[in-house]
C-alpha cells in the first residue's frame, strides 16, 4: 500500500492527475475491461454449463448480453476508484474522479437491468429438463419469463429513479393516490396476468399441445403473462388473451388416451339379414383383433337403421392416440369392411343406379 501511494506521488500536470496516477487509473480501466470480457465469455457459460438441468443447452455455445461484461467492468472500475481514493494518496481531481465513480457505478446498475431482462431467456435451463413432465415444465418456463421480464422492469424503474433523485417514498404514496385510476385501467391487464396463473396452476394445457378454445384451434407455441400464443393448422399466429382462455372451455387434443374410428356404410334394402349378420361379426373380429385396435369391449358393428331404400350398419373402433395411426387404420377398416361384403354377397347402395332404374 506504502508502494502505491509513494508510486502516485508527483505534482499534477494533467487535469489535477500526478503522471503516475493517470497510470495506475489506465491500468484499473485495463483490468476492468478485461475482467469484463473474462465474465462474458468464459465465467457466464461455465456457469450456465454448471446449473443447466437439461442436454440441450450446451454452456461452452453461450456468449453472455454484452451488457454483462460491461456491466462488471464499470463495477470494478467503481470500486477501484472508490477504493484508491480511501486507501491512498491519489493525486487527482477528487470531484472529477467522484463523478466519474457514480457515473460507472450507475452504468452498472443500469446494465445490469439489461442484463436481467436478457438473462430471463435463459429461466428454462432451471426449469425444463427431459421426462414426463416436460411439457409442463416448459409452460411454467414460458410463464416464469413473463413475470420475470416484468419484475426486471418494475424494479428497474424504481432503481433508476432512486439514481436521478427521485425520492421513493413521495413516489409510493403518490401511486396510492392514483393507485384506484391505474388499477381500473388495466383491469383487463390484471385479468390476463391472473388467467396465466390460472393456466400454470391447473394446467388445462401446456405448450406443445393442440387445444380448441372457442373458434380458435392450433398449437400452443407459449404462454406469456398476459396472452397465450397459438399456431393453427394454417402456420398462422394466433394471440389469444389469457383472461378469455379462462372464461372459455378449452378442448385438449393431446390429452387424449385414444382415437374414435366410426365409419358407416349404407346397403342395398334387400340385403340378405342372415349376410348383413355374419358381415358385423366378421368385420367386428377382424378389426379388434388387429394390434392397432384398443378398447376392445365398446367395439362394435351393428345394424344401425333402415331406411327406404338402404340398410345402415354403424360402427364403433378405437385406436391409440396417434394422428398417423388414426389415418392407416380407417382406411384398413373401409379396404376390411369392403372384402367382408364381396365375402357375404353385399352389395353397397348407389342412390344415382335405383334413381336411373326407376326412370
């Protein structure tokens, strides 16, 4: 400390500043702006390398907000000014070098907001990880960056008006005062926020999953604060209010455990009972013995009416839930209902060939 302080003695020449204390401030801005890159580029991806919870993120491919390293250079800046003006001699402009010291330190705090608000996309290397749960892991990921981007701003403001002066507790209780005329103004704002909530507690859905909600129909792609975001079947992008959700019954797609496969098929009215009897029971068996086939015992093949001209025979097959599956096996179904007929002697009804024969 002697060595320093002796090192920074000298008759100013520069501004107040001694040649050797314009030196060793050179060498602190040095230090903090390589500090700076070192934080942004190797200390902040080794840490998110640590606390990731899932694979897909790798620590080594992230590079910091820029703001980060910024913002720990001005903050040691800060503190080494701060700390060689209590703990030497500096032969310096003192109010200058003051400013200077606020000025860094309010750069500090100032990126480190941006920082924060940046920092809020990487909320899901906490929260989502590979299982089960995945889905809703990452809904509550999508909620959380909502919330935590508001906070980020919230607490932003206040901070940054704490730096210009404004004293807090006169802006608190001029917000009670005009706390009922904000409140009414973004009543549908509150609405929405607690409709997110409302989703991220009772999970009706999470993000990857196809939902109906009134006329809308497509793929949850997020769930924000304030609206849910969902891609239909056109690639479309569709902003729904979460408080609408709420207030609306919401049909889940992917929650369902199996498909529903229920074609008919129409028969000429003089279609022999005995045939129309031995086509349901083959065609029954032959569908629930197929490996695609579940929910064997509400299965069914039936004589559903008669009408004037034609016999109906209705059906009723389940499969597992899969999209692919559902499309393979009701065309296996019509191509098996066709070979029982031809087997049975049926013969399929053509309204516009009985219309040409009574002519």
């Amino acid at each position: 400390m002697d060595q320093l302080v002796k090192f920074m003695e000298g008759e100013p020449t520069i501004i107040d500043f001694s040649q050797n204390t314009i030196i060793v401030v050179l060498f602190c801005g040095i230090v903090a702006t390589l500090s700076g890159m070192v934080a942004r580029r190797i200390l902040f991806p080794k840490l998110i390398d640590v606390i990731s919870k899932t694979e897909r993120i790798d620590g080594k491919d992230i590079f910091a907000p820029r703001s980060l390293g910024w913002m720990i250079g001005f903050l040691i800046m800060s503190l080494t000014i701060d700390w060689i003006g209590v703990n030497g001699e500096p032969v310096w402009n003192e109010q200058l070098m003051e400013l200077m010291s606020n000025l860094f330190y309010a750069g500090f705090v100032i990126l480190m907001l941006l920082a924060a608000f940046r920092l809020v996309d990487y909320i899901d290397v906490l929260i989502v990880v590979e299982g089960d749960d995945m889905a809703a892991r990452r809904s509550l990921a999508s909620v959380a960056e909502s919330i935590g981007r508001v906070l980020v701003v919230v607490v932003g403001f206040f901070i940054v008006a704490g730096l210009a002066g404004v004293d807090a507790n006169s802006f608190v209780a001029g917000l009670g005062v005009t706390g009922l005329v904000i409140a009414l103004a973004a009543k549908d704002s509150v609405a929405n926020m607690f409709g997110a909530i409302s989703i991220l507690i009772d999970q009706p859905f999470n993000v990857g999953d196809w939902i109906v909600v009134g006329s809308v129909e497509g793929e949850v792609i997020s769930i924000g604060l304030r609206t849910t975001q969902i891609r239909s079947s056109a690639d479309t992008m569709i902003t729904v209010p979460n408080s609408n959700i709420t207030n609306s019954s919401v049909e889940n797609f992917s929650q369902r455990r199996f498909r529903r496969i229920r074609p008919t098929f129409d028969f000429e009215v003089n279609s022999d009972p005995d045939a129309l009897k031995t086509f349901c029971d083959s065609l029954s068996e032959q569908v629930i013995n197929d490996p695609r086939s579940t929910k064997d015992e509400d299965s069914w093949v039936r004589v559903k009416s008669f009408a004037p001209s034609m016999v109906n025979v209705a059906t009723n097959f389940y499969c597992i839930s899969s999209a692919a599956t559902q499309r393979e096996f009701t065309e296996d179904i019509l191509l098996m209902a066709r070979a029982r007929a031809k087997e049975n002697g049926l013969k399929f009804h053509e309204p516009r060939r009985r219309d040409h024969q009574q002519l």
